[in-house]
C-alpha cells in the first residue's frame, strides 16, 4: 500500500500524539471515512462540506493550502 506523504505525516503525528500504531491509527481514520461516506439524510443543501476534526488531527498551515490550491489549478 502506498500513501500520500500528507497523509501518512498526519497519521505519524496522530500516532506519535496518541501513543497508538501506525496501523491502528489507520483503520480507525479509514473506518471513520468509511461510516460518514454514507449519503446524509439531512435536508437542505450547503455551499461546502462540512467535517468534525477530532483535536489531535494536525494544523494544515496556510502554505500547503496555498500550495493544494496553486496545484489545482484554482487560483
């Protein structure tokens, strides 16, 4: 298996901030993923996505937004 490097520096830090496996660490964010890929049945419909962030995932700092952003294309 292959991961992306932002991935697999989140899922470190994440392990290293809560003591837990690399792997452990990986199937409880995969079966989070997993359990809200589910269609919503709220009404209504919103501008953007909404997510819980738990507190230990890391802070993204505004360069690599800027640089997801410049990669992308939507600048």
């Amino acid at each position: 298996m292959t991961l992306d490097s932002d991935v697999y520096q989140a899922a470190m830090h994440v392990s290293r901030m809560t003591g837990k496996r690399l792997g452990k660490v990986l199937s409880e964010l995969a079966r989070r993923g997993l359990s809200h890929a589910a269609p919503s049945s709220k009404k209504g419909r919103r501008r953007f996505p909404v997510f819980e962030v738990t507190a230990e995932a890391p802070i993204i700092p505004a360069s690599r937004v800027q640089e997801a952003i410049d990669e992308e294309g939507l600048s």
